[in-house]
C-alpha cells in the first residue's frame, strides 16, 4: 500500500510540475486571471490556459503549428509593449509543449 501511495504521490508532483505553463502557448499559469482553461463539461482544465483553451475547444482553431502561435505570441506582446526580441525569447520553447507534439 505504501509503494502506491508513493506512486501516486510522484505522478502529481510531475503533473504540477508539467503544467507550471500553458501547454499551448507557454505562458506561465500563474499569470492566467483564471487559473486555467475549462473542459466541454465546464471543469477546469489544468494543462491549457484560458486564453488558448475554454468550454473543451482550442479558443484560436486556425492556429495549427507551434511556428504560428510563436508568432500570434509575440504579437500580443507586442501590443503589451515587449519588445519583439523578448517575444521570441518567451516563445522559444513553444514547440516542445504538449499540444505540438507529434502523435
């Protein structure tokens, strides 16, 4: 029973530690007003913010490569005043997110 516990107990570490950031666009989940996306059934989703992720369906469906949410990225920090080198600096890592994976 204790090896189980254990078990578990590992698996949730990893699954808090993977979701510190948006599988979609890379933004960190502390900074989503809402703490997270939500599922077709109205629960939260804890792996996709709630700009990229609500109601179970990706909020930007023509964005269909990593290459394309960098860019829509660094455009939105742009408009916040980023300077566009900082937006690739932040998005460098977009493809290696869950959502981009190849299945």
């Amino acid at each position: 029973m204790e090896k189980i516990k254990r078990h578990i107990i590992k698996q949730n570490k990893t699954r808090i530690k993977m979701n510190k950031t948006c599988q979609s666009c890379g933004m960190p989940m502390k900074r989503d007003p809402k703490s997270g996306g939500t599922n077709a059934d109205g629960s939260k989703n804890e792996m996709y913010c709630s700009y990229c992720y609500q109601s179970g369906k990706f909020t930007q469906p023509e964005i269909t490569t990593p290459e394309q949410m960098q860019d829509f990225c660094v455009e939105k920090m742009k408009e916040m005043g980023f300077p566009r080198i900082i937006g690739r600096f932040f998005t460098r890592n977009v493809p290696k997110l869950e959502r981009w994976k190849e299945k």
